[in-house]
DNA sequence: GCCAACGTTGGC
DNA sequence: GCCAACGTTGGC
C-alpha cells in the first residue's frame, strides 16, 4: 500500500459507475455505501466490515467490468437512512427504527488506479482463479477478498500502469 | 438486449 | 419448510 502496512481484512466492493464511480469517490472524497439490499451483503456490512479495512472499488455492468481503484471502511456500520424514506428508490416498509434491516458504512477514497483491472484480465490470471469475482455467477456485491488476491490486484494494477507508462514516446 | 445464475416471495 | 414463480444482477 502506499506509505503502509497492509492490515485488516480486504473487501470488493461493487457500484455501477452509471450510478457512483471512483471518479465520483475521489471527487468527494468519502461516501455513504448504501442502497445495500441482499442479506448476504448486508451482513458483511453490519458485522464484518472494520475501520480501515481496505476495498477494491469494482465497476460492474460496464465496458469493460473491473477493479478501478481502492476505497477504506471509514467508520462503523450505520442504519441505512434510505430505507425509512418514503420517498427513496430503497425505501423498505418493514423496516423501523427499532429493528432496522439494512445497513450502511462511511467509505472514503484511497486510490484511483490509472487504468481499469479488467474482468477480464483478473480471469486470465491463475492465482486469481479462486477470487470471488473471477467465479461464474458471482453476484455478491460485496465480497471478502484473500490478502493473496488483493495484492495480485495491486500489483496489476501497478503492472498495467507501467506498460502504459513505457509506450509513451521521450 | 439476451439470458444464466442468483435471490426473494408467497402459496400451500 | 418446500419450491415454483417472479425479479434482479451483471457478463457477454
């Protein structure tokens, strides 16, 4: 990591970037994850995410697919405010106060990598072959990532970077 | 836009 | 509690 030890456990998070990209993370610096709406997901946030963990900000359903950059869990996990408005696209009428469904984490930006990881590239790497997002129908829209995947990510983020790098013309 | 893989809902 | 029907995700 830049300037540090990498500590804590790592995540992939996934938005599309239609609705919120890393471009729009790193603009604001910081933002709430919410709109949550799978069980699954919902109880990574509320009981697994930790203060500075660290996450790939993936972008999904566009072309093409992929890691875009890192995010940190900034804070511990909040009720999601969107399900008690009325008016929100999340709104969950079986949600109260008092026993709230979903959840939501305060994520701030960490770093935009100079080009997309594609999806496609992730697959083609053996040591990727058991990373969530690589498997056939992995829908999960946050996933817990191996330490091991997480660097290779890192590092073709880095890689991708260079080759890039030395093309351009002195 | 298609559609396979997932998730959720609701009748029974 | 099963499971068919429906809805959604997301790569292609």
């Amino acid at each position: 990591m830049p300037g540090g030890v990498m500590t804590g456990r790592f995540w992939l998070l996934k938005s599309e970037p239609s609705t919120y990209s890393i471009a729009d993370l790193e603009r604001d610096g910081h933002t709430a994850w919410d709109g949550v709406r799978n069980y699954r997901a919902r109880n990574l946030i509320r009981d697994q995410l930790a203060v500075d963990d660290l996450a790939i900000f993936y972008h999904s359903s566009v072309e093409p697919p992929g890691a875009a950059g890192l995010l940190r869990i900034a804070a511990r996990p909040v009720p999601d405010r969107s399900q008690f408005d009325a008016r929100s696209p999340f709104f969950d009428p079986r949600a109260t106060r008092d026993a709230p469904r979903w959840w939501s984490v305060e994520v701030a930006f960490v770093e935009r990598f100079a080009t997309i990881v594609p999806l496609g590239i992730l697959k083609e790497h053996p040591e990727l072959s058991g990373m969530m997002v690589t498997q056939r129908g992995a829908r999960l829209s946050i996933q817990p990532v191996e330490p091991s995947h997480f660097r290779v990510v890192l590092r073709l983020a880095r890689a991708r970077l260079h080759a890039r790098t030395r093309r351009i013309p002195v």
